[in-house]
C-alpha cells in the first residue's frame, strides 16, 4: 500500500517514521531557536563594540588635548630652549652654531663630546655695569712685614644678573610764569607723559610688560599679583583685570580686524 509517498506494510510501520519526523522538526526548531540567539548576540557585541570604539575615540582625544596642555605648561616652567640651542637655529641645528663658536674663540676645534655643540652664547649686546670687589679698607699688605702690595690689574669674570624691580616713576612737568605785559596765559606748564589709559594708575610700559606676561608668556594673574607682591607692590587682581581690559579695548580700536580674529576684545 502506498500512501504519500510512504510504502507501508502495516498500520504500525508509520509510527517510527512520525517519530523520527517529529525530532527533526524539534531540532529544527531547536537550531532556529539557537540561530535568534546567535544573531541577538551578535547585535549586542556589534553595538558594544561601536560604544568602545567610540570611547576610545574620545579617550585618544582627551590623551592629544592633556598632552598639549603638558606641553604648554612646560614651555611656560622651562622656557622654550636650552643653554646649547642657538639662536635661530633648531634643535637639529646646522653648521652655523660650530662657525659661531669657532668665532668666539674656541681654538678652531669642532664639537666637544657627543652631539655637543662647542662655545657659549653671545651676551655682548647686553647692558652691563662693573662691580669692583675688594680688601676690606683697599689694598693689601704683607701679612708678616706689612709692606703694601702694588697693583697688579684686575681680574674680570662676567656673570648674568637678572634684576626685576617694580619702581615708582615720578614726572616733574616744569611750570613757568609770565615775566612780559603780554596779553597770553599767565602760567604754562610743559606736556607730561603720554598714557595710554588717562587717569590710570600705570604708565605705558607698566601696561606693556603686564600683557607679555599675561598673554605672551601665558602667565595667570594670580602669578602676577603675587610676583608684584614680592616686589613689594600689592596690587589687587581687580585692577590688574581693569588695565587689561581698557588696554584690550584700545587695542581693538587701533587694530580691529586683526584684534577681532586673535579675540584681543577678550582680555581680562
């Protein structure tokens, strides 16, 4: 007897058939089951894999910006060059440095020691002052006759001074009365200074080192009160904030394109 194509000998012989039928689709859900799951999973680790990828985009972004700031504060704790750079010249350098120190008077020799590079900087440029040491009452004497010593020249080492001081300038505007019968104002009194901030209580070159050493040289102004504190001027931050901000507006006022691009209208 053939019925579905299944041959059949007896009613029985189509249970195992059935059963066997019944396990492959239960298997079948089975797998279909276990496939879901898989592509759930693979969803999920897709989606945490894009939210590491994006962490690590923003942590490496985090690392660039910190390492720039690193960079900025050393520059301001260290300066920007050592005592071996030349100026106008990289770190590589070239071999313009070696000249300039053969100039000085090196004795012709080339570097001295590995990657050195030989001679000093050149300071002549800067003013300088003689300081002149000597025995206490002037002179000296023979320890046991007493007989003086004559001179025999002195003996001059340069060293670099670094002086800052805070000082008071005070303008004497001379005055003058009239002496004839003519009929022109009695008394004169001749031009003072010129200010950039009118009734202000700093001059120009005041005004001129605080915006170096706020802008230029990146220094805050907690910095700048207290190392005017140490020179003995006890200035507020207030008012040092005030001057940089009618300097600033002056600034824009002479240059406003290029103050506006740099954000000179900031300064505070």
């Amino acid at each position: 007897m053939v019925a579905a194509g299944v041959v059949l000998d007896s009613e029985g012989a189509e249970a195992p058939f059935r059963d066997v039928l019944a396990a492959a689709l239960e298997a079948n859900h089975e797998m279909a089951r276990v496939a879901a799951e898989l592509r759930a999973e693979n969803t999920r680790l897709r989606d945490e894999n894009a939210r590491l990828q994006a962490e690590r985009a923003e942590q490496a972004a985090e690392l660039e910006r910190l390492r720039a700031d690193l960079a900025v504060l050393q520059r301001m704790l260290f300066g920007r060059s050592s005592e071996r750079s030349r100026p106008g010249q990289g770190a590589g350098g070239d071999g313009g440095g070696q000249e300039q120190g053969r100039d000085r008077g090196n004795g012709g020799q080339g570097k001295r020691g590995p990657g050195a590079q030989a001679g000093r900087r050149d300071y002549s440029h800067l003013p300088r002052f003689k300081v002149v040491w000597d025995f206490e009452g002037g002179g000296y004497c023979c320890p046991r006759c007493g007989e003086p010593f004559t001179p025999l020249g002195d003996h001059e080492a340069e060293l670099l001074d670094w002086v800052v001081i805070v000082r008071v300038a005070v303008h004497c505007r001379r005055r003058y009365r009239r002496a004839c019968g003519c009929r022109v104002p009695a008394t004169v009194m001749a031009p003072g200074p010129p200010k950039a901030i009118g009734k202000g209580l700093f001059g120009n070159g005041f005004i001129a080192m605080l915006l170096t050493e706020r802008y230029a040289a990146g220094r805050s102004m907690n910095s700048l009160v207290a190392g005017l504190a140490r020179q003995g001027a006890e200035i507020s931050p207030a008012t040092l904030a005030g001057t940089c901000a009618q300097a600033g507006a002056l600034v824009v006022a002479e240059y406003p394109v290029r103050a506006g691009h740099q954000g000179v209208s900031g300064l505070q």
